[in-house]
C-alpha cells in the first residue's frame, strides 16, 4: 500500500481522504505514494489555524522565535539525509545535488536567526521641540507561499523562516509533485517547538492557489513558478490588494569572450547547463560565443563531455544527472528539440532516445547540445527546463549584451573573461537581476536577496535576504510628544517643528 501524504494544520496532519493523487518516482516511471488534495474545507481549515494562532506568534519576543529557528537548523542537519532521500525519490534529482539543496536552504535558516537586529526599527530623540519619532516593523498577518517541484526543500525556505521570524502566521502550498520533504521539514520545525498554527502546509492545485489569493485573511503571497502563472497570481492579488512576490521563468545566458580560460568554462557550463537535468530557474541554457573560433573551440569541448554524462537515478550518487519530474516534461523537451532541428539549428549532441538499463520506464533525458541557434527560433526564446545548452554565435561583447537585453526574460546571466574592463561594462550594461562574473549560477547567498528582472520578477521586492523584512513587514512611523511640565502651548496649525 502507498504512503500517504497530508496536510500539516495546527500542528496535527490532516487528509482528505476523497481527494488524492499519485506522486511518482521520475527515475521508475511508477508511483511512491500518493498525496491528499486539499478541499476548500481543509485550507479554510488551515488559514483559520493560521489566524488563531497569529496574535500569540506576533507577540513572541523575537530572540524567542530565533531560538526556535536555531534547534530548527539542527534538526535540519541532523536529518538531512532522510530529506534528501526524500527529494531524491520525488523529484529524481542525485543524492549530490538535493545536500546542496539543502544546504542552501539552511543558509536562509541561519539568515533568519539573526532576525532580531533587523526588526530593531530607527528611532529619533527630539525631532522637534519635546517630540521623539521612531519607526517600527510591524507585521503583516497572516501570509502564504506557493512553491515549485524543482527544489522542494530549498525554495520553502526562502520563505517561512523570514516569514515567520518577522512576526507572521504562514500557510505553504508545496507541488504536489514532491510535497514528502516539505510536510516532513514542518514536522521537524514543531519538533524544534514552533507553536502549533504558526506553519501550516496544504496540498493541492490550482483551486488552492486561487483558494489562498482571493481569501481576506491573507495578506501577502510569495510564489516561485513559470513566468506566465506568476503573471497571473501577481495580477489576481493586485486586484485583491494584496502584496504580492511572484518570481517567475527564465532563460539564462553565458557569454564567453575570446580571452576567456575553455576548460573552466567547459565545466563550469556542464554543471550549470545539466545540473538537476536542466530544471533550474538558474540553470544556463544558452552559451554566448563571441566569436566562431571560441563557438568552434567551445563545441569540440562540450560535446564529448555531454555524451559521456552519466544520467540514472538520483539514488546512485555516482550518477551526474538524474530524470526529469515527469513523463509529460519529457515529451515536451522531446518536442523543443525536434522543433528546433525543424527550424534549422544543428544538433551537436542528442539526448531523445537515451536508455538506462533496469528503468526503463524512468523519464530520463540525455544531454542535449545545439549549435548556430538564432534568436527567432522557438528553443531560444522559451524556457526549455530540460537538460538543453544551445550556443548563440555572436561577433562582439556589445552584441551579445544586446542578444541578452532584448529578451523578455532577465533573471540571471554570466560572463566568462579575463578582461576587466569587459566585465564592468557587463555587469553595468546587462538588463539581468543577477549577474556573475566568471561564476555561471550566480545565486545570492542568504544575506543578500535573489530575484531578476523583467518578465523573470513580478513584485518590486526579491526573495529571501533583506528584501524578505521588507516584505513580510509594514513600516509603521510614529511620533511622539510628552510637554515638559509647566509648558502652555498654544493651538497648533501647523506640522511639528523645531
């Protein structure tokens, strides 16, 4: 009989026992266990856990939430092992890459320890005669997040802890493709003694997306997801009047100049291209060579380091690639690369009909390499999310910032160089959110904040870092007058001043 896996509300796990649905293991084709849908009922449920438990949460001293969020960190380290299992199982990804999942998700944890000296607000003595002001971050209530299957422990991270350190209540609506980590990670967070209500987790689809937008009691709403769901979430809480973080697609680019080291970049493109077999928001899908010498030399590199990728199940830690999260995603890269060929871009290096013994009914995808792709063709203006690296041929550095500029999407971008000055008029000139010089994925770490630009963001803050405090938190300035004894003042028409 298969696992079952439910809902995390008020501190006790829930079913639906009329809704479920089947979680597969990408790397066997076969189901693993099966998830609760939640029903209208059950995220009414949730939301209302949620706001019981806010005014209590809300006025917990901060250093006191940080000492949750501290035996919370090590208990994620303690278990890491079964939650990367977990990932593994769910999502296909190697045992290799779901630590550094995790790791990176930790990372955040740690950011939010350190909360309390964020939230200590500015004050002002005397800003007019008698008159202090000060400012306070307040937050918001009860909030909610909706995160992707590409990296189901990572990216509810980036979230929940921030959320919650700030003062708010939270209800986290994980893939229903993977959700085992995600319930599992909020057990381990009560077990650090997170008060029951604080984090709640529901399963679910669309209906329980647009369930968590259109209710009143939530305030705030942070997605991670393709470009055209995040538009519309980003447009549907507008129209609530809610807050509203909706990171969204990408297609990601690095530019390799003439002077530029091959055999860093050559490996620094394998794993960035076919990492998690392509399914990153971060992930570089397009080479830029400057050039048709460093477009010849690049080729020759890749492509007998993409045949000998070794792709299995992510079980296997020796395996470099694992599946991708399903049967339909496979036919859809299917589909880009024969449309690709179609529209005249060279296939280098063809990863549609890879076997791997003993699973084969697994969604496996072999690396895939295009040359002398043009930017009118289809593989280049969409989003593949596969194990798919395409080479762009260009004849300048200004070129190939143009190339990246007109595209609509503008989340990360790199450029590989030993030319200081080219790498400054990179770096200012690029329309990109995140930017590396010599460094292919150039994810911020938990300090700083992580979004891109254009169509790759919708919302005017990023996630995680400091601009989390400033989205889980309302300022609130308020200023204040005690007369010294004994002093008359007349009426006052006009603002306090000196």
């Amino acid at each position: 009989m298969l696992e079952h896996i439910g809902h995390l509300i008020n501190g006790e796990i829930h079913t639906d026992n009329s809704q479920a649905q089947a979680i597969f293991n990408p790397a066997t084709g076969e189901p693993c266990a099966q998830v609760s849908m939640a029903s209208k009922e059950t995220v009414t449920m949730a939301i209302s856990a949620a706001k019981q438990a806010y005014p209590t949460w809300r006025n917990t001293p901060p250093a006191v939430r940080a000492q949750v969020m501290y035996r919370f960190k090590q208990l994620l380290e303690q278990h890491q092992d079964t939650i990367c299992n977990l990932i593994s199982r769910e999502h296909g990804k190697v045992l290799s890459d779901a630590k550094g999942e995790l790791a990176r998700g930790i990372e955040n944890v740690e950011f939010a320890c350190g909360m309390p000296e964020l939230l200590k607000g500015e004050h002002s003595r005397n800003v007019g005669r008698d008159i202090d002001a000060w400012n306070e971050f307040q937050p918001l209530g009860v909030v909610a997040g909706i995160t992707p299957f590409n990296f189901p422990a990572m990216v509810p991270l980036w979230m929940w802890p921030s959320a919650i350190m700030c003062g708010n209540t939270f209800v986290l609506k994980p893939s229903e493709r993977d959700p085992s980590c995600v319930v599992y990670i909020a057990q381990l967070a009560e077990e650090a003694g997170l008060p029951p209500g604080v984090l709640n987790v529901v399963n679910g689809g669309a209906d329980v997306v647009n369930q968590l937008i259109d209710d009143e009691a939530i305030q705030a709403i942070s997605f991670v997801g393709s470009t055209p769901i995040a538009e519309a979430i980003y447009n549907r809480a507008a129209e609530k009047g809610k807050r509203c973080q909706a990171l969204g697609g990408a297609k990601n680019h690095a530019v390799i100049m003439p002077d530029a080291d091959l055999d860093n970049v050559t490996s620094a493109l394998m794993g960035a291209a076919y990492g998690s077999c392509g399914q990153r928001c971060m992930a570089i899908s397009v080479a830029v060579a400057v050039g048709d010498n460093v477009a010849d030399a690049l080729i020759n590199k890749l492509k007998p380091k993409v045949q000998a990728l070794k792709v299995g199940p992510g079980s296997d830690n020796s395996n470099e690639m694992g599946p991708l999260i399903t049967a339909a995603q496979k036919d859809k890269v299917a589909a880009y690369v024969t449309q690709a060929e179609a529209q005249g871009a060279e296939i280098v290096v063809d990863g549609r009909n890879i076997v791997v013994p003993n699973f084969e009914s697994g969604f496996f995808f072999g690396g895939t390499l295009f040359d002398k792709v043009t930017p009118e063709m289809t593989i280049y203006q969409q989003e593949v999310f596969g194990p798919v690296l395409v080479v762009v041929r260009v004849n300048s550095l200004e070129e190939a910032v143009t190339l990246i500029n007109q595209h609509e999407y503008g989340n990360g971008t790199c450029i590989f160089t030993r030319d200081g000055e080219a790498s400054r008029y990179f770096s200012d000139q690029v329309m990109v959110g995140m930017v590396g010089i010599n460094v292919p994925l150039p994810v911020p770490v938990s300090y700083h904040s992580f979004g891109g630009w254009k169509r790759s963001l919708f919302g005017d803050l990023h996630a995680y870092g400091p601009d989390s405090v400033r989205f889980y938190t309302r300022r609130k300035a308020i200023s204040q007058r005690w007369p010294s004894g004994g002093v008359k003042d007349g009426t006052l028409f006009s603002f306090p001043s000196l």
